[in-house]
C-alpha cells in the first residue's frame, strides 16, 4: 500500500510527493503525495454529489450495514492495519494491537449500532380554539449536514479519524477527509477497505497533505463544506474557527489539554502511581488526555514522587516522538523547566541506544517538581513524556490547582474516600473525570473538553447530534 487520495471513489496520487520517515530511526518509508487545491475540490464536488444521489437517499438500515462490512474489512486486514500505524507513529505494535485498530474496528459497530437503534421524540399539542380535532402533532426527523470534512491528529491515527467518519456515515452525511501528514497509512488502507465495502462513489473521499496554507486549510475554508470535525491542537483550532466563521460553518473540536491527577493521602498509593506512571507515558505522553500535572496531598507527597520517578527511570520500549519537530520542542520544554528552576527526578534527556534508533526521535520519560503554577512548563501542553508534580494540604486547594488551567480536557482523581470522589469530581473544569482509573472509555459517553480544549461533544449520541440537524415536522389533526 502507498498513500494515495481517494476521491469520488477513484485512488490517485495527483501533487507533488512529500517525504514520511519513520519515527524510530529516520528513514524515509514512504512518500505522500500533497493534495493540491483542485483535488481538495474534486473531493468536495464528489460528496455534494454522493448526498444528491443514491448516498443522500440511503436509509438508516443500508448506511449501518456499510458500517458493519467496513468493521469487518478492518478486521480482515487486521496485522496490516496494525503494521501500518506501527511504521507511521513508531508506538509500541503491543499498543496498536490493542488500542488503536481494535477500537478503530469498535468505532463503526459502535455507531452502526447507535445509528439503528436510535429513537425521535413526538410531541402531541393541544390547540384550544381550532377547528377539527384541535390537536397536532409534532415528530422531530434527523437531517444530514451534507459534505463533512475531517481533519485528524497524527497520535491515535485510525482510532481519531473513524471516531469521526463512523458517526458522520451513519447519519448520512458524505465525508471529505483529511488525516494528519505524519500518518497517512491507515487512513489509504481504511479507504481502500471502504472501497471494497462498496460504499457509493463520493460518500467518502481521503485527501492527503499539510494542513496550513495546504490540503487541510484549502478543505476548512471551502463553501462546499457544511461542517467542520476536527482534533488536534488548540492554535489550529482558532486558525481552522477563523476560516469556517467566513460561511458560519459549524465545528465540533477536540483541542489539547493540560491534565491534571489529583492523588488524595487516602488513595491506594500503589494504584496511584501506576495509574500516574500509565496516564503520563503511555504513547510516550502522546495522547490529549495524557497527565502533565500531578497534585500529590503534602503526607504522601514524597512516597508519591520516588516511586513514580523510580518506575519512570525504568520504563523500557516506549516509542519515540513522532517527528524530528515534536521531539525538539519536547526537549525545548525539558530545557525550559530546568530554565525555570525545575527539580529533575528521572529523565531529562535523550536515550542512547547505540543502534539505529539513535537516529530516531526518542526522548526520556521524565519526571519534574519543584516548579510554582505560573511557570511555562505548567501552563502549556507538552505532549511529551513528562510530568510536574507539585504538593498541596486541602481538598479545596487541589480543585483551585486542577482548574487553574487555560485547558480543561481530563482529569484523574485517586482516593478510597466514595464521598470524596464524588464531592470533588463535578467541581473539576474538564469535560471527563476519571476516578481510580484513566482512559477507561465507553463509546456512548460524551466526550470533549472546556475552555480551550474543545467545543462540543462527541460519542454516542453526541456525535450523531453534532452530525445532524433535528428538524420538527408539525402535522394539524
Ligand atoms: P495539529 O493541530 O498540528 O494537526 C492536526 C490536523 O490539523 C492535521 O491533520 C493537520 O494537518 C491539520 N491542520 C494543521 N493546521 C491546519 C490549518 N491551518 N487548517 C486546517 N487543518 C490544519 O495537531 P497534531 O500535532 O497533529 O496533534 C496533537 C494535538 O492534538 C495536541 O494538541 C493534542 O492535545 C491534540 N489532540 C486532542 C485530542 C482530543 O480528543 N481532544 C485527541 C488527540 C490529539
């Protein structure tokens, strides 16, 4: 499989090819080609007219099939799935095979199965006065939006863009996508498998390339599109705002994050510090709701932090960065937080292996304290390998330091104390709390952020709300 776009249910390679190199060790593994404008158009075109024919007309029942065949698709060509986003993000292939591709697989029968399953309200009025029976009725249908574009991230490749393409497909709506220019492999194996399902022509289409300046603006600021699915970072959530306030385009946007782990005196500490040790490295730190902020209460503070830098200096197989860009500015970072007068208690730097890696992209899993919550390296979201840990005496103090963030994305709170949790859990400005556990995901809850981290929900319901419009039918009886 090379990268190709997929556009009105033709694969092409039309633009200029840009070099993809593997994150753990350099070498270029592929070439991606960089969808010029008019192939962005060409995709755009291809939808409206998929939503004018026969893809427009479908019914719930046909589009939840065509997602039940592309889950078995992917599961058909499992190991091919998980070898590509292997070579593109240089995770861990454990992670792949059982995160990223799995969940990919549970995305369309997730939504095949909310899509059918799915009622509409019917509200009876009374009308005094009237004529006839003096009653109506009225039921409320779903329309598509139309053309959907989709803009994902490079971290959770596959899982990211069908968490979108899933829910938009079920509700009818015709998708122009356009996944990240670091990962473009699962994405081409995800069109062709779509091909293969025999979506009509234009239902869904693939553009390869950049996003400012290039394929992913060019797709934002089209008139053609209706609405707007993004994930990624907050500065491109703005840039992407500002082009879609042009045509009052709506957007549903999952940004960046800062998250923050409170670890109450009364918490099972072991649990704690795996769960902090897995909440802050998993992916090397690449995934938004990763932990950067870790609020230890002052009793446990210093067990807390040993074992947490102990395990951290002994993590092996991590996985790299994902570009030689992303790994210097997690280093920038590192240098930042000794600037700032930061305690380093595992980490810091860059790992020797003395084999082909050392031309890769790989930082240490580092853990910081000592920092006061103005510093930079607080505040700002790394998305990195490193955590700050910082003590505090009151529970009241932990939810002021948790909530004095310009993000609010996830938040993971350790304790035995049930009323505590749930006293502390509702006061947390993030849009998912996790309570002795993190990213334990059920497909059907809301997910998103607040503040700068997002803007609306998406999952379950939410997202076939976002990718549809209710429209209210009012019959006179
Ligand atoms: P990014 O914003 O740089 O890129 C994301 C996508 O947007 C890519 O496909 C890119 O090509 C495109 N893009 C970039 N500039 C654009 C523009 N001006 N117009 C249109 N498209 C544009 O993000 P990234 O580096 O790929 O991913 C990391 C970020 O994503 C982190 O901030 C992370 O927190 C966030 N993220 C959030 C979630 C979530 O669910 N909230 C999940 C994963 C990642």
């Amino acid at each position: 499989m090379k990268p190709a776009h997929y556009v009105n249910g033709v694969f092409t390679t039309a633009g200029t090819p840009f070099p993809l190199r593997s994150p753990v060790d350099g070498r270029q593994i592929a070439a991606v080609p960089e969808a010029p404008r008019e192939t962005v158009d060409e995709a755009v075109r291809a939808a409206r007219a998929a939503m004018d024919g026969a893809w427009g007309r479908s019914t719930t029942e046909e589009r939840c099939a065509y997602l039940r065949r592309i889950a078995d698709g992917i599961e058909a060509r499992f190991e091919e799935f998980v070898a590509a986003e292997t070579a593109d993000t240089g995770k861990p292939r454990e992670l792949a095979a059982t995160v990223d591709i799995p969940r990919a697989i549970a995305n369309f029968r997730a939504y095949a199965d909310l899509a059918y399953g799915r009622p509409e309200r019917a509200y009876p009025t009374s009308v005094p006065g009237w004529s006839g029976s003096g009653q109506a009725l009225n039921y409320t249908v779903r329309r598509p939006l139309g053309v959907v574009a989709v803009i994902s991230p490079w971290n959770l490749p596959l899982l990211l863009l069908t968490w979108k393409v899933a829910p938009a497909l079920a509700a009818g709506n015709a998708v122009v996508a356009k996944p990240s220019e670091e990962t473009p492999s699962t994405a081409t194996l995800l069109a062709e498998v779509i091909d293969a399902a025999g979506l009509p022509a234009g239902a869904f289409n693939l553009v390869h390339g950049h996003g400012a300046g290039a394929a992913g603006e060019h797709l934002t600021a089209h008139p053609g599109v209706d609405a707007i699915a993004f994930t990624g970072a907050s500065a491109t959530g703005s840039a992407i705002m500002r082009n879609a306030a042009a045509h009052v385009t709506p957007v549903s946007f999952e940004l960046g994050g800062k998250n923050a782990a409170l670890v109450f005196a009364d918490a099972d500490l072991e649990e704690a510090v795996e769960g902090t040790l897995r909440s802050s490295f998993t992916h090397s730190g690449q995934i938004c709701l990763c932990t950067e902020r870790v609020y230890v209460q002052r009793p446990v503070f210093d067990a807390f932090t040993g074992a947490l830098a102990e395990r951290a200096a002994a993590l092996r197989g991590y996985g790299p960065m994902i570009s030689a860009g992303h790994r210097d500015k997690v280093l920038s970072y590192y240098r930042l937080a000794a600037e700032e007068g930061a305690t380093v208690l595992a980490g810091g730097g860059v790992p020797e292996f003395g084999d082909a890696r050392d031309g890769g992209y790989h930082v240490e899993p580092t853990v910081i304290t000592g920092l006061p919550q103005s510093a930079r390296t607080v505040r700002e979201e790394i998305f990195g390998p490193i955590c700050h840990v910082a003590p505090f005496d009151e529970e009241d103090e932990a939810v002021r330091l948790a909530n004095d963030s310009p993000y609010g994305l996830a938040a993971t709170l350790w304790t035995t104390d049930l009323s505590r949790a749930h006293r502390v859990a509702p006061r947390i400005e993030a849009g998912i709390v996790w309570v002795n556990c993190w990213n334990l995901r059920d497909l059907r809850t809301p997910f998103g952020g607040v503040k700068a981290s997002g803007i609306g929900r998406e999952g379950g319901e939410y997202s076939l709300d976002f990718f549809s419009e209710p429209v209210n039918v009012c019959v006179k009886i």
